[in-house]
C-alpha cells in the first residue's frame, strides 16, 4: 500500500522561499506574500506556526516580517520588489 502524501503546508512552502530569499539578500521590507484568501485562512489557523513569526499589529498581516497581501491572486506567490 502506497504511504499518503504529506501536504506541504502554507507555512512551510513560504518560510522556505522567505528563507531563500533572505539568503540571496533580499530583506523582509523587499517582500510581499500575496496569498489567495484561502492560504491566509491556512496561515492563520495552522498550529504549528509560532506566535513570533505572525503578526497582525498596525491592521497588517505580517509573517516572518514579510506583508502578507489578501486575496486578488489565483495562486499565492512570493514577490520580490525590485530595487530602485
């Protein structure tokens, strides 16, 4: 019998890509998490996300330092702004 597959978590795909992002040099301040409305509902209500890396201070989501952007996206994507 064939083991399930494990469902990569929000949390977790996105931590990994802030992470790589961080390690290319890009900051927090550079990023923004666009998420569909249903992976900020999974953000929020995953368990296993420490207190410290979400925040809703100010009105504004932030994970991991990065500004979570609501909704109007098909997919959630990890932008990077680019530098002026």
């Amino acid at each position: 019998m064939k083991a399930p597959a494990l469902r990569v978590t929000v949390a977790s795909r996105f931590r990994a890509e802030i992470e790589q992002a961080a390690q290319e040099g890009v900051k927090p301040g550079k990023m923004a998490l666009h998420l569909t409305l249903g992976d900020v509902e999974h953000l929020k209500r995953d368990r296993a996300v420490p207190v410290a890396d979400i925040s809703f201070a100010g009105g504004k989501m932030t994970y991991l330092g990065v500004t979570v952007v609501k909704g109007d996206v098909p997919q959630s994507i990890l932008l990077r702004k680019k530098a002026a």
